[in-house]
C-alpha cells in the first residue's frame, strides 16, 4: 500500500510539471509584449475598483467628490473609520458597530449549524439505508432549483404566521441547512471507500460512532469547503434577512448598508463614510479568500456539477 | 445504547411508512435477501430518519410550507395585517394575476416594464459574462504566462465580495462626476449621469442614426402596444441606468464561471492537444477545432446558469436605483418585493413571485434535461 501511495505521489508530483510544458511554441516577443500589455490593462479593471475604494475612504466628502479618480488623498482624514467605530459624535444613522455584531452572531450559529447538519444529512443520503432516501435526495434537488428571490414574500408569510418576524430565530433558523451543502458532502460521502466503515463496523461501532468518529475526521476537505462556503453565503446573506426583519436593531452589514446607502439618493454625499463601511464589511470574506483560495476554487466548481 | 437494543432484538427494518421506519422492530415479513444486505447495521433506518430530520424540518417548514403559503395568498387581496388564514382576508381568485397578465392597468405595465428591463439584462449579461469568461481562463490557462496564479486570484476576487457592497462602490464609480466619467473625458467623451439617464441605449443609437426620433415616436412603434407598453417602449433597449447593473454582473460573475471554464480546459486530455500540435496546426486552429468543442457542454452549462441567475437580480437593483429612474431598473424580482413590502399588497407580490419562479424553473428543467441528453450521449461515446 505504501509503494503504491508513492508512486502515485510521484506521479501527481510529475504531472503538473509535464502540464507546464506549453503544446504550441511561444509567441514571438512583439506580441508578447501586447499580450502582457493587455493582460495588465484587464487586471486593472478588477483591481482599480478596490483600490479607490479602499483610497476614498481615506478622503474628506469635497475631496472624493473633486478627485474621484486620485489615488492619493489630498488631506488625509480617518474620520469616515472613526464615525464608523464610534469615535466621533457625528456616528449616528451609522450603528456599525451593531450592524457588525449582529453579522459575526448569525455567520457564526449558521455555520456552525450547516456544518452538522449538512454533513448528517449529506452522510445518510449517501450511506444509510432507509425507506424514501431517493425521495428525499429528489426532494434536495428539487428544493436546489428554487430561486431565492421568488420566496421572499412565502418567507415573510411563514415567519410572520410562527410570530418569528423581526427575531433573531427568523433570521438564523431558515439558513441553517442548505440545500446545496447537502448535495456537496454527500457527493463526499459517496467517495469515501466503503471498506473504512466496514472495518469500524466489525468493530462494533454503531452508526453514529462510524460517522463520528470515523468518516467525518476524513472528510476534513469537504468539511472546510462547506464552512469557508457557509461562512461566505451567511456574511453575504441579504434578501432573507431583508424579509425578516425590521428594527433597527437587527440590522446586518448587508441589511444597514443597502438602507444607508439606497436611502441616502443625495447624490455624492459621505461616499467616504459608505465605501469605509463596504470595505470593512468585505475584508472577513476577503482574509478567508486570501488564505483558503483553494476552497473557494472547488466551493465554485461544485456548482458545476449539479446534474 | 439505542443501537444495543436493536440488534439484541434481532429483528430486522420493518419496510413501514417513511414517517415511522423503525417504530415496530418486532414486524416480520422483511425478505431474506434484505436481512442479508442489512446485516451489519441494526437501525440504519432509524440513524437514517435522525441524521435527515434537521434537514426535513428547516428545508420543510422554510422552503416548502412557504411556497404553498404564498400560493394561498396570491388568491388574496392581502395587505400583510390580518391573519391571511382566517378566512376574513378577500378571497379574489386569479384576479392577481389577471391584473398582472391580461388586465389593461397600471399594474400590467408595471410588470411589463420589468420584465422588458429583466430581458435585456439577461439578453446583455448572459453573452458577455460567458465570453469575458471564457477568455479570461485561457488566459489564465497559458503555461508560459507569468503571474497566472495572482491574475487568477485578481479575476476572482470580485465574484467573493458581498453583492451590497460592490453595487456601494459601483454607485460611486459611476456617479455624474465620478471616476467612470472621468476616465471618459480622457478621450474626450462626455459621460452621461448614469443614475439618473432612463433613455433606452437601443432608442438612442437609432436616434443617433436618424431612423426613430426617441422623443417623439411616430408610426407602428408608437401606435402597437403588447402587456400595456408601446411596441417603442419595449424595443426601447435598456436605459442608460440598467447598462451600470449589466457591466456589475459581468465583473462580479466573471470569476466563478471563469474557474468553471479553467477546470474544463486542464480536463483535456493533453495527447489530443499534442496530436494538434504535431499535425502543425495554429493557435487559431487550435482553438477553433479542439478547444471550443471540447469545452461545449460546459459553455452549455455556464450559459443556462447564467440564465438563471439573471432572472433573480434583486440586491443590486435594491441598492442601486430601486426602480429609478422611471422604472428602467425595475426587476419582477424587485416589483414582488416592492409590491408586498412598500404598496402592502401582499397578494400580488405573490403573484408576481410565482410566476417569475415558473420561468425560472422552466430554465432549470430546460438545463438539467439537456445536460441529462449530453451526459448520456458521451457517456455511450466513451
């Protein structure tokens, strides 16, 4: 068993650089120059955004709105972040604070929530026998193919009827299972080899001791795919938390900035203090971006193999 | 010990209802052959129902109790206060959706306006999303090209952020005086106010070319009317407005179907490439003959979910004009929202939602029959 995980270490490791080797001969080093020349321009174009969005924030409300486009800021003022975290009289209208806690509480529990339920439910559909197991793995599909956006009033209805409108329930139970996270550890599950739960059965263990203690601490990657995916889709989340809530005082990143910056049509008035907020509401997503790229890269991919 | 118990009893899974499975252990009439496969766990079923009961609850009571829900209230006139249950709601029958589809009234062209602007969002987005794609992963995909890995994580990076704040730095970059326009009087081009521009691009480059007057149209355009709007009106384009939310969704989708391009490109088989190569063919041949078709189904792919997603834009539409200016960015998405949220007509934002999950599903049910089709086809083929 050994020499063979070898070999195919050894082959894995050779692959890649045999895939380095290009098919075609190079291009001649005029086009090349154009080629790069371009391929700089159109990386630019993604990156400039972020850039002056990160500068502006650093710019007092006359200076953005005269240089939009200076990447240096004639005064430089931290006032938007100081409004921001409360350092300065003027924060009212802008709870961030709030809008922050409110946003790590619910990431959190929906994480954690999808986490187990996902992986349980993933692992029955893939390895339990039990009667209607393809009924409700069609039923997992089914529920898939169900646009968000045309369940925002049906959301509203049922919260509103189990009195969870405007509650923390409301807007932390309906996410706390997704239906494509099932389809992705199940897909996971099937891919284990049978013989590891066999071995722990002959053992002895039970169905829940095989699941936890034998097939979950090997479906490490999934595992981290599916949190890193959850983490995202809850931080992101704003429709559902649009419809199930109304004070103030549950008001989200996404929620209190859409209000702030959609009520706020008066024109170029504080963008500094707005791109201050949509910066510091994107860097979490961002940092785990930066650090686990490679599970976003197959998070993205999942979604291709939804057949 | 739950499990213990099982097996001490010896009996095998009773093939009861799915509500009950393992509620009477003591049943008999389970077959040989099954007590064989099952021989090495007592109780699967019991596990089973366990391990998928979270599941059942929250998908059940939040994503189907609530679309039998709304069914009911889109038979309603409802304005969100009394208990839409109780009986004491007005009972109206299919008069939503009537107003909605045949009815000549406000609400009619309302939900025309938004379904012409959805179409051409769809119409701009779809092909220049999958074509910027596409190209960027074979950029990406050149084996020579230095830095691929930071231009990956460059192109990336958009489609991660939250769609909120995107749009916020959209609606800066894009304001009368902002960045876009100033980059614009670079060369020499004076930008419009893009927020506030409802002129339909379509109308405007006719215009431009003299065949329609846009303020004033005359003849079958002005005097044909479909859904309550001018045959104009429908062929109008999308206004200026709506062009902003069409490039934001090219630039934040961009990356995720590029990686999906990326993963299908190091699929092929690097012989076939190689044979290609010997019989001395081009970079244009090369593409044209053994590229393109062996990225077909997944192009397929990207275009259908593409089509999907495109009937759903809300959050962006929510930041970034609410409708405004004289409803070119309004979405069905947006107007079911408004309709029951803003206008408390809960009943025929319902309507609107049902049936824009209808088309949304027709798409789907479309995309995964044919990749059914093709995953047959190649598997006979292989």
């Amino acid at each position: 068993m050994t020499a063979a995980a070898t070999a195919v270490r050894e082959r894995t490791r050779r692959a890649p650089h045999d895939r380095g080797r290009p098919v075609l001969s190079r291009f001649r080093l005029p086009w090349r120059l154009v080629g790069y020349g371009a391929v700089l321009g159109l990386g630019l174009l993604y990156l400039l955004p972020f850039a002056l969005q990160l500068v502006t924030g650093f710019k007092t409300d006359p200076d953005a709105a005269a240089h939009p486009l200076s990447l240096l800021p004639t005064t430089p003022t931290t006032a938007a972040y100081q409004r921001l975290f409360g350092l300065s009289q003027a924060a009212d209208g802008v709870p961030f604070l709030r809008w922050l806690g409110n946003s790590a509480l619910i990431a959190v529990l929906v994480t954690a929530g999808r986490v187990l339920f996902d992986s349980m439910a993933g692992y029955a559909l893939a390895r339990l026998r039990f009667r209607g197991r393809s009924v409700l793995f069609g039923f997992v599909l089914a529920v898939m193919a169900v646009p968000g956006v045309a369940l925002l009033i049906p959301k509203f209805l049922v919260l509103n009827t189990f009195g969870l409108f405007d509650t923390y329930t409301g807007m932390i139970l309906p996410l706390m299972v997704d239906a494509a996270g099932i389809f992705i550890m199940k897909q996971f599950f099937e891919s284990v080899p049978r013989e590891v739960e066999e071995a722990a059965r002959v053992d002895g263990a039970g169905v829940f001791r095989i699941f936890w203690s034998v097939v979950l601490p090997m479906a490490r990657p999934a595992l981290i795919t599916l949190t890193i995916l959850s983490f995202q889709g809850s931080w992101n989340e704003f429709t559902h938390f649009l419809v199930s809530t109304q004070s103030g005082q549950y008001e989200t990143l996404t929620t209190g900035l859409a209000r702030f910056v959609s009520g706020g049509l008066g024109g170029g008035t504080q963008y500094p203090l707005k791109l201050a907020a949509a910066l510091l509401s994107t860097l979490p997503v961002a940092a785990l971006f930066f650090c686990f790229q490679r599970y976003f890269v197959s998070g993205a991919n999942a979604g291709a193999v939804k057949e | 010990m739950p499990i213990r118990t099982m097996r001490v009893s010896g009996a095998p899974r009773s093939t009861g209802s799915p509500g009950a499975p393992d509620s009477a252990p003591g049943e008999t009439g389970t077959p040989a052959k099954a007590r064989a496969r099952r021989a090495g766990l007592r109780g699967e079923g019991t596990w089973g129902w366990l391990f998928v009961s979270p599941m059942v609850l929250v998908l059940g009571l939040f994503m189907v109790l609530p679309i039998l829900m709304a069914l009911w209230v889109s038979l309603l006139h409802w304005d969100g206060q009394s208990n839409p249950f109780s009986g004491q709601a007005d009972f109206a029958g299919l008069d939503n959706y009537r107003s909605l589809l045949t009815q000549d009234g406000l609400d009619r062209t309302l939900f025309a306006t938004s379904l012409r602007n959805n179409l051409y969002y769809v119409l701009l987005t779809v092909p220049l999303q999958t074509l910027l794609a596409l190209g960027l992963a074979l950029i990406v995909n050149q084996r020579l090209l230095r830095g691929r890995g930071a231009l990956r994580t460059t192109f990336f990076f958009p489609s991660v952020t939250s769609s909120i704040a995107v749009s916020t730095v959209f609606l800066f970059l894009f304001q009368g005086s902002g960045a876009v326009n100033s980059m614009l009087s670079w060369i020499g081009v004076k930008g419009p106010n893009w927020f506030a521009d409802s002129r339909g691009v379509l109308s405007l480059v006719l215009g431009g070319l003299g065949i329609v007057d846009p303020e004033r149209p005359t003849g079958m355009l002005a005097d044909h009317s479909t859904m309550g709007l001018s045959w104009f009106e429908w062929l109008s384009g999308p206004s200026v407005a709506m062009c902003t939310l069409i490039l934001l969704a090219v630039w934040t989708t961009s990356g995720t179907f590029m990686l999906i391009f990326l993963a299908a490109l190091q699929n092929i088989p690097r012989e076939l490439e190689e044979s290609a190569a010997m019989e001395g063919v081009n970079r244009r041949q090369m593409l044209r003959y053994v590229t393109l078709p062996a990225l077909r189904p997944v192009l397929f792919l990207v275009l259908t979910l593409g089509l999907i997603s495109t009937w759903q834009v809300f959050d962006q539409v929510y930041v970034m004009g609410q409708g405004a200016p004289g409803n070119t960015t309004l979405t069905p998405a947006f107007l079911s929202y408004s309709a029951g949220f803003d206008n408390a007509d809960f009943g025929q934002g319902a309507a609107i939602a049902f049936i824009l999950l209808a088309l949304i599903l027709v798409l789907t049910v479309l995309q995964r029959w044919a990749l059914r089709e093709r995953g047959a086809r190649t598997g006979r083929n292989r």
